[in-house]
C-alpha cells in the first residue's frame, strides 16, 4: 500500500513537472497580441526581458500560495481554508493604499515606487498575520485565530477603502492591485520568490509531522510527543511568510491556495509531506495556466489573472461542494 502511495505521489509530480515546463515554453510565445509563433527571433529580447520572468513568477506565485493552502488546511484541519484567512489579504491592500499615498506625493523613479508598492504589500500582509495571532492570544485555539483573521481582514479592508475615498488618485493603481496581476513581475521578483518559496519548503516538509499528527486529533499528536504549540508557531509564520511573498508581487490572486490542495488530494492521499509538495507544484500549474489565458483569451485585452482565477476557482468549488452534497445524500438514502 505505502509502495502504491509512493508511486501515485511521483506519478503526478512527474505530470505537474511536465506541465510547468509546457507552461513556459506556451508563456514565452504569448505576448499582448496573442499567439506570436512567427515572431519569435524577432522578439528574443521581448522573451527574456518579459514574457519569461512573468510566466516563472506566476508559476512561483502559484507554488507559494498552493503551499500556503496546503498549510492552512492541515493547521486548521480545515478543507475551505486558504492562505488568505488571517487576514493577510487586507493587509497588503492597506500596505498599498498607504504606500500609494505617500508615493503620490513624491518625486520619485518607476523603480522605486515598484520596490516601495511590494514593501508595503509585504508589511500589510505580516501586519494583518501578526494582528490576528495577538487577538487570538496565540496559536492554540484554532477557532479564536480563524475569528480574529476574519475581524483584522474586515478592518483593514475597511481602512484601504476608506484611503480610496480620501486619495481618489490612486484608486486606479490599488484596483489593478486587488484584481491581481503578473504583468509587472521582474526576474528580481522571481528571485525573491524562489528564495522564498525554497525556505518555506524545506522548513514545512520538516515539520509536516506535526500536520499528520493533528489530522489524527491534537491529543493524539501530543501523545506522540510532538512539540505541537512550537511547531504551529513555526508553520503559521511559514504561512504568512508564503502568502505576503506571492501577495506582494502580483496582488491578490484568490482561489489558487484553495483549489491546489483540493486537486492533490484528489489524485493523492497520503502523508502531508508529499501532499505539500504537490501543492506546490499544483499551485504553479494553476496560476501559470491562468496567467497564459488571461493574456491570450481575449487578446488584444488582457483579462486580470486574479479574476481569472476567480472565476474558475469559484465554479470549481461550487462544483466540488454539489458533489459532495450529491455524495452524502446518497450515503443517507442507502442507509435509510
């Protein structure tokens, strides 16, 4: 059986591994005009320069945030968690608000205001994590967290809309922001992620017996002897660290952490230090997918990817919540 299950695990990672790579040869031919099959020599530099780093940022982004998913649902044991229910989400909206603000009243390079725009994403979203695990007294009570991140998100969403009320100027560029977009992803962006991405990987497979241990009941894992209330704080900061990191470069993607999980678990189930790495690479696959369409679909219009995802994501789940709902009535009925 474990032989079955690890041969299952390596048969999908090899797929998703596949894909990704699929995924960056298709993003590298997909520009503002559409399919560019015939331009490619021409537009080496355009490739490089563009098309590459953002079609690997999206698929980095993706990894985070599948990552993120996978630890929100075996912390909170949870399967409608996702990265964004501490709070995180509204934070680095009011991170970007408050640094578009201030921004706009200087005289400052492109560059910079890039660097200062993520900066303050990444400090919103650590803000909002950090705000929630003070209310919530720490991370021993799972349902006080949920109910605080839900409170701080409210808030702080509140805050970034009233700033839109009060500095009309910059609604345009927070927007952009909130609907999510990989269109500005550098290969300095990229690095940033992968770093990221690697730490928070190593560190979650690590820990992961913590996440088996509590699938069984918080009892049973402290009956093993597992350090349960250090190694929450260790994966809750590798959540928050994920989620500001994808967060900050290309907005607010949604769906994406709740849908990865989901698909693995679908293919696999076994031990969540395999499952965490299929997320991974599941998440990667969605948002690399989801980036290439949303430039190609409607081209010359590029559709937001945040809302890509939306869409897709939501009738996903939808779908999955009727089948569900399809497989328990039918449970009941052959009971009765």
């Amino acid at each position: 059986m474990n032989a079955h299950k690890v041969s299952s695990a390596s048969k999908l990672a090899g797929q998703l591994s596949l894909l990704l790579i699929l995924l960056l040869l298709v993003g590298a031919l997909v520009g503002s005009e559409g399919w560019a099959l015939s331009h490619i020599q021409a537009d080496a530099s355009l490739i490089a320069d563009i098309r590459l780093p953002r079609t690997l940022g999206a698929c980095l982004a993706g990894a985070l945030l599948g990552l993120a998913g996978a630890l929100a649902q075996g912390l909170f044991r949870n399967p409608l968690a996702d990265p964004f229910l501490l709070g995180s989400a509204s934070g680095a909206s009011l991170g970007v608000a408050i640094g578009m603000v201030i921004l706009s009243q200087l005289d400052v390079s492109p560059w910079f205001v890039r660097v200062g725009i993520t900066g303050m994403a990444f400090m919103g979203a650590w803000l909002a994590v950090v705000l929630s695990l003070v209310l919530s007294w720490g991370v021993q009570h799972t349902l006080r967290l949920l109910l605080a991140g839900v409170v701080v998100g409210v808030v702080f969403g509140a805050m970034a809309s009233l700033l839109l009320v009060m500095f009309p100027q910059i609604q345009g560029s927070v927007q952009s922001f909130m609907l999510g977009s990989t269109a500005y992803v550098s290969w300095s962006a990229c690095g940033l992620m992968l770093g990221v991405l690697l730490l928070s990987w190593l560190v979650s497979v690590a820990a992961s017996p913590l996440l088996d241990g509590l699938a069984l009941g918080e009892s049973t894992a402290l009956s093993l002897g597992l350090p349960v209330k250090a190694l929450r704080w260790v994966l809750l900061a590798v959540l928050a660290l994920c989620t500001a990191a994808a967060v900050a470069q290309t907005g607010l993607i949604a769906f994406v952490g709740l849908a990865a999980p989901h698909l693995v678990r679908a293919r696999y189930k076994g031990i969540h230090g395999q499952t965490l790495s299929l997320s991974c690479l599941m998440g990667a696959v969605l948002l690399g997918a989801a980036d290439v369409l949303a430039r190609g679909l409607m081209a010359p219009l590029e559709l937001p990817v945040g809302v890509l995802t939306a869409i897709l994501g939501g009738g996903y789940m939808l779908f999955l919540m009727r089948s569900m709902s399809s497989t328990s009535a039918g449970s009941r009925g052959g009971r009765a």
